[in-house]
C-alpha cells in the first residue's frame, strides 16, 4: 500500500470515488503553479496530477497545450515537477507526475526516480508509454516503491487490457474517449464499459479521465468509477484569469463543484 493506494481506497470506504485533480508545473510559473495545487487540495482534490509541460503533448487538447507552451517559454524545467509534488504532499495529499517519456529518459529515469521519491511523490502516469517498452522505468519504479499508471482506451483488446493490467500499480488510468484531453459536453459512453472491462481484466482501481468538465460529469463518472480525473477544466480556470486572487477563487469554486459531484454519485 502507498500514500496513492490508500487515499483511493479511503475514498472507496466511503463510498465515493476520489477527485483527481491535473495541473501542469511552471504555469503562470513554477511558485504560481505549486499554490495552485494546494488550493486544489484545500478546496476538495483527494489526489493531484503533476504535470510535466513537453513540446509535443500527442493526448493534451487546446486548453493544457496553451498553458504547456507558456511554461515552457518561460523556462520550466523536469526538476520543477518535484517542486510541486513536495508542495502537494505537504498540503496532505497524494501526488503523481503525468509526463510524457522523452522527458523522463532525457532527466535521466534513475535519477527521475530518486528525485521523485525524496520529494514525497507516489508514483507517475505514462500517457505515451505502454508496459512492452516500458521496461527501464518499471525497474526503476519498482526497485523505489513507485506506482506505474498505464493507460487505456475504448479501443483496447481484451489482450491488451489484460497485459497492462498485469503491468499497472496504483491505478489504471481509463481514456473515457478517443482523442485529446479538453472539456467537452458529455463524457464518452464508452467510458463505463471500459471500466467493468478493466476490472474484470483483473485491475483493483480504475480511474476515469478525459472530457470531465461539470460536477454533472463527475457525479456520472464517480457512479462506476474508483476516480474521477480532471484537467482542462481545471487549467482553464488559471488561463482565464490573470490575477493570482481571482484564478485561485474560480479554482476552489470548480473543484467544489466538481467534488460536490463526487460525493453525491452514489
């Protein structure tokens, strides 16, 4: 059991799925996006998404692609991520990185894991990586009590689910739909099958992301789900406003709905 496993299962005992919560590192800036992070936690986040900006983002829609490019122009760097998931830890909160690979392989993944670990972190989501080749990580992953979260899709075989079942801790991640992450009108349909295939595949945790918007989509989700994740939403709530103050307050009031969602859904 780890700091992740354990808030996702208290969540489960009651009764509820947990909120996840995604922000990238380094937007407005480094200090501005830790804060921003903790306020997620104060206002209702069980669990926070540390997201490492990249130039090429193959699953980031619009909304996290605008504040990605602007970190990365003002020079965020991988070790700023660490900055942030000590923040979010110190707030009492699970963190997890979302990174693509190339960031990681070129950070070095050894050194990537040790620094993960000693800012308190749980573990890393790999959108762009699947378990076949992912074998250098999960080594290193595996020899620090890092959780490895792959990802699945609507498309996937039952083959496919079984093999990155069989390789996945802490959480599968479920894509509720094909495509990029960003905000949209309904959650895929597809999403609530994924999740009972993926169970039956043999995982204890599935989490549900891409297109959640409302607390209407989390209250959905959080029926069949064991989390709820949520990004551009919630990214979105920073790049509307440029005073700290005023995007800080509409960040609490989405998370408070969003969380209000969750614990209503069962």
């Amino acid at each position: 059991m780890t700091f992740l496993t354990d808030r996702l299962d208290a969540a489960r005992a009651q009764g509820r799925a947990a909120l996840i919560g995604y922000l990238p590192v380094g937007y407005p800036d480094v200090e501005r996006s830790a804060r921003a992070m903790v306020a997620m936690v104060e206002a209702g986040v069980d669990i926070v998404e540390v997201g490492v900006p990249y130039s090429d983002p193959v699953l980031d829609g619009a909304t996290i692609q605008q504040a990605a490019e602007a970190a990365l122009q003002r020079g965020v760097r991988v070790r700023d991520a660490f900055t942030a998931v000590k923040a979010v830890v110190d707030a009492g909160a699970p963190a997890v990185v979302m990174s693509y690979a190339n960031p990681i392989f070129q950070y070095g993944v050894e050194r990537f894991a040790d620094d993960l670990v000693a800012a308190g972190g749980s573990g890393v989501i790999l959108p762009d990586l699947t378990p076949d080749v992912a074998g250098e990580w999960l080594a290193a992953a595996s020899a620090r009590g890092l959780e490895t979260i792959f990802l699945v899709a609507p498309s996937s075989t039952q083959e496919r689910l079984h093999y990155t079942v069989a390789h996945t801790t802490g959480f599968v991640y479920a894509a509720s739909l094909m495509g990029v992450t960003g905000e949209r009108a309904s959650v895929g349909a597809a999403a609530e099958q994924l999740v009972a295939d993926t169970r039956a595949a043999g995982a204890e945790r599935v989490c549900v992301g891409l297109g959640v918007t409302t607390g209407e989509h989390a209250r959905m989700v959080g029926a069949y789900a064991d989390g709820v994740i949520v990004g551009s939403a919630l990214v979105r709530c920073l790049l509307e406003h440029e005073d700290e103050d005023d995007a800080l307050a509409a960040l609490r009031v989405k998370v408070a709905e969003l969380a209000d969602g969750v614990r209503s859904a069962r």
